[in-house]
C-alpha cells in the first residue's frame, strides 16, 4: 500500500472556504482506490532549520567530552531534545536506558527554534566555538524569515 501526502496550506480565515472545497475534491477523487484519511496540523520544522541543527551538533560532538565519553551528533540530538522536552528515560530491554519522546521531525518550527537556542546556550555553557557552516546557516535563516 502506498501513501501519498498531500499538504495544503491556510494562513488565513478568508481561505478557509477554497481549502475545504479542494478537500472535497481530493476525498472524492481518493475514496475511488479505497479509504482516506484526512489530517490537521502546524507546519514542521523547515528543511533551513534542519540543514542549521546538523552543523552545530557536530560542533559539540567535535569539542565536547561527556562524563569521559565523545558522543555522536545524533547522541547529542536526543540529549539535547530531551533537554528542551523533558522527555523520560526507561531502563531497555537488554539494560542501558531508552529515551522516550518526541522526534525533531515531528517538531513545528516554534519548537524547533526552541531547540536550536537551547543548543546555543550548552554550547556556550560547554565554550564551543561555532563552524563558519553553522555560522552561515544562522545567517541564511536571519535573512529568510
């Protein structure tokens, strides 16, 4: 079975109208190769957010030793997320712990800033010295928003 998404945009009421027509349309047209499923949300994060995170846990990874251990980028994506939503950590299967939460790709963009400054400050805390590709992606986002 595939899936295929489809996003729709509305940023204003005035919209709302158009949107709920082209839904209409696109259930009916759907509904002839079986069920639909129909969602809501708030955009994720942005594809620039994303592209800004990769170069700054590489930095901490790069320069900062935790507890005797140098961790990975994606080790210090899930303590850093863990920091930011309090996520909750359970003993494994097999021993170690899990930690249980929420995934930066389900993230909206309010949330992921949130992340990205709670990183800035450990990697203050930590005296990081930021990559000029970490650097140039907090400039490109400036510019954009």
């Amino acid at each position: 079975m595939s899936r295929q998404e489809i996003i729709k945009r509305i940023d204003r009421p005035d919209q709302i109208r158009f949107a709920l027509s082209w839904v209409q349309q696109m259930v009916e047209k759907g509904l002839a190769a079986g069920p639909v499923q129909i969602s809501l949300g708030r955009p994720r994060r942005s594809l620039d957010q994303n592209r800004k995170l990769w170069p700054m846990l590489t930095d901490i990874s790069r320069q900062v030793e935790w507890y005797g251990q140098k961790l990975s980028p994606e080790d210090w994506k899930h303590m850093l997320t863990a920091s930011l939503t309090k996520q909750r950590a359970v003993p494994g299967i097999d021993g170690g712990f899990v930690i249980l939460g929420l995934s930066t790709s389900r993230m909206n963009k309010e949330l992921f800033s949130q992340l990205i400054e709670v990183i800035y400050a450990f990697g203050a805390e930590q005296g990081v010295r930021w990559s000029e590709q970490a650097n140039q992606n907090l400039y490109e986002l400036r510019n954009v928003a």
